[in-house]
C-alpha cells in the first residue's frame, strides 16, 4: 500500500482503535494528527510519532498532512466546528496533494428512518432536531457539493451506533443497568442498529486499500439484525444486573418534558446570541427551574430501583424500525464485518469487567453465556 494515512481524531475511540488494528496488521505507515500532545496518551503505547495539527485550521492542518497520500476523518468535537473542520480537511488535503479522504459521518443524518429503502446518495434531511446531526448533514452537503470538481477522491461512511470495548454506548448501558436506572421503549423490541469499532475500522481499511476507490457516500453497519433488548438483557447477563429493574416504558411518541423544550432551544442557532445577553442570575433561575422539573411528563410503568432520565434521542434510538441498506460498500468494497453481535458483546463485557463496570456480589459466568 503506497503512501502514509493521516489519521485525524487519533485521540478518540474510533481513533485510538484504529491506530491499534494498524500497527498490528503492519498494513500501512500511520501518522496520528492531534491538536494538543495529551490525547496522545490513549495510544502511547504504540510508540508512533504523533504530529501537532489543529483539523478546524487549514494552515495548520497542512503542516500535519505533509506526505501523507491518504487522510482519514475520524474528529467529532463540538457540533459548532463539525462544519469548519469539514471544510479545513479539504483544503488542506487538496493542497498537500492527498489522493482520498474518508470522512466519517453518521446515520445521524437522516434523522428517524421512515423506510428501509434509502439509497446511499439520498440527501440529508434538512430539518433535523439535533444541533449534531444538522452539522454533520452540513458537512455531507459541503462534500456533495464539492466532490465532482475535487482532485481529491472523497469517500464518505454512514455508521449508526458504533461499539465495542471502550464504546460510551456500552459504558453507558452498563452504568444504567447498575444504577436500575436502565429503560427499554416499547419492551425493547426496536432495531439496535450498531456497528461493531473492528468492522468500521476494517470497513476503512478496505477503502484505503482500492486502488482507486470512487468518491460517494456509503451506509455501513452490522450484519446482523439486533434489537435494544438483546443488547441491554446481554450486558445484563454479562455484569451481573438484575434486568428485572429495567423499566419498560410504554411505546409511541415521546412526550417532551420541559428540559427537552430548553435543549431545542438550546439547539437553535439563536441560542448563543441569546445566551450573552441573559443576565446570570436569570440563567441560573431557570437551571434551578429546570432540575425541579425534570422527567416531568413521564409515565413510568415499572419500578426500579432509580428513576431513569429519559432523553428524546434514546427514545427515538429504541423505536427505530428499519436501518440503511449497507449492499453499495459491500459491492464496492467488500464484506468487512468479521465481529459478530455475541463476539462483540463478549469482547465489551470482558472490558466491563476489567474497569469494575459489574455488580460486585455477583458471581462471575462465562463470556459466551453472556452474549446469550
């Protein structure tokens, strides 16, 4: 494989997984971009040569990406910059003369699927709730609207839930099942649409590899057809956690509670503007308001042993009906999924329970009755 990949997000956890699967496989000549030597540390260990590069500023970016033939775009960050990054990625790697830029986007993008027939280059919706999912369809738009005109190749993937060891999705069921404060929406029986960490990272291993890969945008996900309760009911099993303190929330539409009527605003473009010009102690009144308020408009109809907070982006997450059609990769690219759904899980509790995320009197059990 000709050429260096330049890796940006190197600190995260796709990141971080991908550095690793790198130098393991000796594939290719990784050189991680951070913006501050501290996020380094999650990979010290792989002794690389880290270079300084601030992603959301082509000047300094284009120091960071000199030699580099291929640019990977893993960042995240504040949903504020998500756009201005996107756009500095670009001109960076047009000017620094790379060949392909993988861009990592999400299947934030189209919001609440209504069917499962959506074609990989089927715009973003352009109303979207979520300040995050509006900025990421912000930066498809930018490299749809560039991509024909560029002399660099652009290939863009749609993951929905990404997991695995060191996955927040993971962390954070396992936190809520301990608690008791875990729910499932309508008996759990939506589609988890999740993406095993490996299988992205072989997923943009195998683009890297195409001798000339086409620019577009692809869906990519999991195989296998999950719901929320396989996922929750298998960490429980995993942990040692009772999943009969989950709650089972009613399914239907999500009745909003006055802090999700804050964060929409929250959400608007206005709100910053709005934000300088409130005096403090209005601010702080309404936090005040706000922590009296909360979960207000739920019903709950069963009881654990702590009340959960219900937010709108899980409740929409739980309901999901259909997931993205993932066939255009696999014919472009090829099969990269190699993690299934109960090696996956047995890889994630393994992890839980090396950082202490169990229940301490419980009794440990094999990994493959786990994932059961």
């Amino acid at each position: 494989m000709r050429g260096r990949v330049a890796v940006l997000g190197a600190g995260g956890f796709v990141g971080a997984r991908f550095l690793e699967m790198a130098v393991r496989e000796r594939e290719i000549d990784v050189v991680p971009v951070v913006r501050a030597l501290r996020s380094a540390g999650r990979s010290a260990h792989l002794g690389l040569d880290y270079r300084l590069g601030d992603a959301s500023r082509p000047e300094s970016l284009g120091r960071a990406l000199e030699g580099c033939d291929v640019v990977v775009d893993l960042t995240k960050g504040d949903p504020a910059n998500i756009l201005r990054t996107t756009e500095s990625v670009h001109a960076a790697a047009t000017a620094t003369g790379a060949r392909l830029v993988v861009h990592l986007s999400s299947a934030v993008v189209y919001g609440t699927l209504d069917s499962p027939n959506v074609a990989d280059d089927a715009p973003p919706v352009v109303s979207l709730r979520s300040a995050y999912a509006r900025e990421k369809a912000a930066a498809e738009r930018f490299i749809g609207a560039h991509m024909k005109e560029s002399r660099v190749a652009t290939v863009v993937l749609r993951p929905s839930l990404i997991w695995g060891p060191g996955s927040p999705y993971v962390l954070g069921a396992a936190t809520d099942l301990l608690r008791g404060s875990a729910y499932l929406v309508g008996g759990g029986a939506g589609l988890c649409t999740l993406m095993h960490v490996d299988n992205l990272v072989q997923s943009i291993l195998a683009v890297i590899r195409h001798p000339a890969a086409p620019s577009g945008f692809y869906h990519v996900g999991d195989d296998e057809v999950t719901t929320w309760r396989d996922f929750y009911f298998g960490i429980a099993a995993g942990i040692g956690a009772n999943a009969a303190t989950i709650h089972m929330l009613p399914g239907g539409d999500y009745r909003p509670a006055l802090r999700d009527r804050v964060r929409d605003l929250q959400n608007l473009g206005a709100y910053e503007w709005m934000k300088d010009r409130v005096p403090l102690e209005t601010r702080t009144a309404i936090k005040r308001r706000l922590a009296r308020g909360r979960d207000g408009g739920l019903v709950m109809v069963a009881a654990g042993s702590a009340r959960p907070s219900v937010t709108r982006e899980v409740w929409e997450l739980q309901r999901t009906r259909f997931r993205l059609p993932t066939a255009r990769f696999q014919s472009e690219f090829g099969r990269q999924n190699s993690v299934s759904f109960e090696q996956g899980m047995s890889a994630s509790i393994a992890w839980l329970r090396y950082i202490g995320a169990t229940r301490s009197d419980a009794a440990p059990m094999p990994l493959a009755a786990a994932a059961d």
